[in-house]
C-alpha cells in the first residue's frame, strides 16, 4: 500500500510535468527536428516518440473520431520517476513532417508476389512487474518469400523510440553471431554474411531486455498506476515488397505509420515474482504452463498483452469467439456494458464481412485518450467508461465497436496504415453505421453525431505524412472515407455493396490490401460507373 501510494504521488507528478510541457508544445515553441530522407535507408539522428491522439481538445472528447497519432510532447528536458525509467524521446514536429516525409506510394501487382511463408516467433519472456523489466529471448524463423535474394534484414523495433529502453543482445543468424547490425530510432538493420536466397529459410535469434516507460495518456505502450501495457514490443521483421525493399515507414503527427504481415506466435510467460497475483489480458487466451502461460497464435500481424493486478473480467462467447472484458473495479458496470454490445458487433460483422479470424477478443479499459486496435485486444479509453451515459450512442459503444470492426480491417485484412490508411479506417468506421443499422433504430443519429457535426473535407486516399493535423486527418480519412463508402453502397445497391465486401474481405485475409486491389474487387461485382464518386473523394484516381 505504502509503495503503490509513493508511485501515485509520482505519478502525478509525472502528469502534471507532461501537463506543462504540453501546454508549452501547444504554443508552437517546440524546436524542429530535422529527419534524413525517407526510404529504405531512412532515419534520424532523433529518435521520435509515438504518441495517440486524444480526442482532439478535451471538449471534443465526445464526439471526436478515434485514431493515433504523433502530439507535440517533447520531454526531453525532464526525467520522469522512478529513477531508472526510460525517457521518452522528443518527437517531431508538424512543420518537419509536412515538409520533409514523402515516401513513395505502395502498389503491388496482383498474382505477381511469390506465396507468403508467414514467419514463426518463438518467444520466451520473464516480467519484473514491478521493477518495469522484461527480459526476452526471440527465435525467427523467416523464409525468404520474397523471389529474390536478401542481403540484410529489417526489423521494426519500436521501443527503441524510448530512449533507454531497448537493450538487445546475443543476435545470431543460423548461430552465427552479428554484431555489424544497425538500429536507428525503430529501425534494425541487419546485415546477412551471404546473399539469402528465395525459398531459403534462417532463424534469426536475439535476447532484449525492455526497461519500460511509464506510460502516459497519448500512450498505451508501458506502465501506469493500473496496468503494464506490451504493444509493438518486440522486434519483428516488416514486409518486404519486391523492387521497392522493405516496408517500415516513420511515425507522423498523425495516424499509425507501421505495416505488418502476418506471423505466427508462440510464447511463454513468467513472471520473475512468483507470488505476483495479477491478471494478463492477451490477443490469444492463455495456456497455464508450470509458474506462467504460453500463448501460440496463428496469422496474427502483433501479439500484445497488458498485465495488471487491479483487473475485473467478465466474459461471454458469440459464435465461436470469446470475448472478455478488462476492467477496473469502479468501472464493473461499463465493463459489463462494452461486453454486451461488442458481442453484438462480433455478431454483426461476422455475417456482414465472414467470421471473426481470431478465436478471442479483448476489451481492456486504460487510462488514455483513445481507442488503440491490436488483433483479438483492444485498448479503450477510460474516460469512455467514466462518461458513458446508459443510451446507445456513447464513445464506449462506439468506438467499442470501431475497434471491433478493426479485427477485420487492419487485422485479417492489413494495409499500408501509413500511405493508406483508409482502407482500415475508412471501413472500420463505416463498420459503426452497419453496427447500428443492424442493432439499433439510432443510425440517423449515429450519422449525425460522428460524421455530419464535422462537415468533413478532405480526400479519403490522404496518408498520414499529408494529414496536417488530427482533425483534418480525422475528418478525411475517417469521415469522408465513411461518406464514400455510403455513397459507393448507394450507388451499387445493397446486394452488390455487400457482396463485394464479404468478398474483399475473404480474398484478403492474412494479406495486406492496396486501393488498387479494393477497386480491382468491386469492379468484379458491378460495372456501375462510380468516376463521379471516385473524383469526389480521391485525390489520386483508381
Ligand atoms: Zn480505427
């Protein structure tokens, strides 16, 4: 009790620190960073944060549409406590975004990429959960899909963004030892002794141990006064596109800059305190083994967990899928609430688009600004829970199912989340309207409420080095995206509409979509001339 007092008192220190800093950030004083050119050698001798947008202002909270993006938080001047914890990096700024981020746009050929061999993680991890430590081991087995050779590999190391908190050692390929690799910001560069041909496969093999931050309201990732949250936390290798290299965008101000193929996982995990009594909230349920659990999972982009000694569950089971709900004690009737109706969402979806692609889904209350999708777990923010006001149309419900619909669009079927980000946000908040059609007499006031109050503009196809800020990225991306797609239903009636979603979503699971494939199968399903649509919402013509 002592102890867990001693770290709310830092912890509101730590918050009203971040307060300040963010108030000064806001004013626009915060000095600009610069970042080299972007491309398959990209990086920066800063390392930039990732952050998730709140709901824009506070006021806003109840309407705002959900994503992630960068804030201009830049904590690079204070040290947070306990001592030992992980700074967060500075991050950038929307002047150097705007200016200097262009990647090139995505397009892959179809029927032209070789078969995809998923990868196969093999991991071992021991959690100090109090002390904030995990120590991992991490095996790869990679196949070289691609139908070229490789020289290197690139992995996406996104705690190293924190400062202190990455420390890797022991990297072997095939047990040869690789010490001449590269990490810069969130990118692992490791060099292969010999070119790696097609079809051949390696085991890649590395110890980290993760010194984790304390967490704040713009993130999930780390550890607050209720829960320790694993998001993106191991390295993984990105996809790799042939002739254009390996696929690992920077972060933006804006939106979610990371794209992930599809994995297979299998890990186990202790906790080093083994009278620790917590509950750990993961994507796949758990197998109890001798003092831990092991969870294995197929076709999964990011295996994410949250450990806390605070949660209440409740759980329910719809079709096949179980879904729990992760929540704090004062919250037990939201808890139960979000349960209730994400089961209908499962339900929903599963006959709209096919059946849910992971066997679990987890809710998991977390004191942020926003909703944050992982496959078969998603993040909620607490606040949903605390305004949440008895009717249909609330945050917790609708970004509830918002997340619910992401198991689908972002996980079953991926994307590039950096250069197109609409093909999972656009879909995932179009999936809500079909939630409440098919639920609830409310979809006229659904509209209303998160789409029309904004009177959005913006092309639908913006990406998230071009969003501006978290509005207008919202409002393009989000909301007209959602306005296309009810124009496009429109236009192509009911029957046709529905048909080409269910099919879009079968041919592309466990791959990553472009707008190119998305229009490839809908012209499969109607030859209706929708150029008006098309100039109406994108800027760049399919
Ligand atoms: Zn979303």
């Amino acid at each position: 009790m002592e102890k867990g007092l001693k770290m709310s008192q830092r912890a509101r220190l730590f918050f009203l620190i971040l307060s300040i800093i963010l108030m000064a950030a806001c004013s626009g004083n915060l000095p600009s960073l610069q970042l080299g050119v972007i491309g398959p050698t990209v990086t920066s001798n800063q390392n930039p944060s990732p952050t998730f947008t709140p709901f824009g202002p506070k006021a806003d909270i109840a309407t705002d549409p959900p994503t992630t993006a960068a804030t201009q938080i830049n904590t690079s001047t204070f040290t947070m406590q306990p001592a030992n914890t992980p700074t967060m990096m500075p991050t950038l700024t929307q002047a150097t975004l705007t200016d200097t981020i262009l990647p090139p746009a995505i397009t892959l050929t179809p029927g032209t990429a070789p078969a995809f061999v998923p990868s196969k993680y093999t991991m071992s991890v021991m959690m100090d959960y109090a002390g904030h430590i995990l120590n991992a081991d991490e095996t790869i087995h990679y196949v070289n899909s691609t139908g070229g050779n490789l020289n290197d590999l690139v992995l996406a190391v996104e705690p190293n963004l924190w400062k202190g908190c990455f420390v890797p050692s022991g990297l072997t390929v095939n047990g040869q030892a690789i010490s001449n690799f590269t990490l810069t910001d969130d990118r692992l560069e490791i060099p292969l002794p010999a070119p790696f041909p097609p079809d051949g496969a390696l085991d890649l093999f590395m110890h980290f141990d993760l010194h984790l931050p304390a967490a704040d309201v713009y993130h999930v990732f780390g550890y607050n006064d209720y829960q320790t949250n694993l998001i993106d936390w191991y390295p993984f290798i990105v996809p790799y596109i042939p002739g254009q290299g390996w696929l690992l965008h920077p972060i933006a101000k804006v939106g979610e800059h990371l794209a992930y193929d599809v994995e297979s996982i299998d890990m186990t995990l202790h906790m080093t305190d083994p009278n620790f009594h917590g509950i750990v909230a993961a994507s796949a349920p758990a197998q109890t083994i001798t003092f831990g659990w092991r969870y294995r999972m197929e076709s999964v982009r990011s295996f994410v967990f949250s450990v806390s000694s605070d949660y209440q569950m409740a759980s329910t089971k719809v079709n096949g899928v179980t879904i729990k709900s992760y929540f704090f004690n004062s919250e037990s009737a939201q808890g139960q609430t979000v349960l209730g109706e994400v089961a209908k969402a499962v339900t929903t979806f599963d006959t709209l688009f096919g059946p849910d692609p992971y066997a679990s889904l987890s809710i998991v209350e977390s004191p942020f600004y926003d909703g944050l999708e992982y496959d078969g777990l998603f993040f909620l923010s607490r606040d949903f829970y605390t305004a949440e006001n008895g009717t249909v149309l609330n945050n917790l419900i609708d970004i509830g199912v918002h997340e619910t619909a992401h198991q689908w669009w972002f996980g079953s079927v991926g994307n590039d989340q950096a250069m197109e980000p609409w093909l999972d946000e656009a879909l995932a908040t179009y999936s809500e309207r079909l939630f409440y059609e098919q639920n609830y007499p409310e979809v006229n006031a659904w509209q209303a409420f998160r789409i029309d109050a904004y009177n959005p503009t913006g092309w639908v196809d913006t990406d998230i080095y071009h969003g501006v800020g978290f509005r207008t990225y919202a409002n393009a991306v989000y909301l007209r995206g959602a306005q296309f797609l009810q124009a496009l239903r429109g236009r192509v009636g009911d029957a046709v509409f529905f048909a080409f979603l269910k099919d879009y979503a079968t041919q592309l699971a466990g791959k990553r979509a472009t707008s190119a494939d998305f229009f490839r199968i809908l012209r499969q399903h109607t030859s209706a001339d929708i150029s008006d649509l098309i100039s109406e919402y994108f800027q760049n013509p399919h």
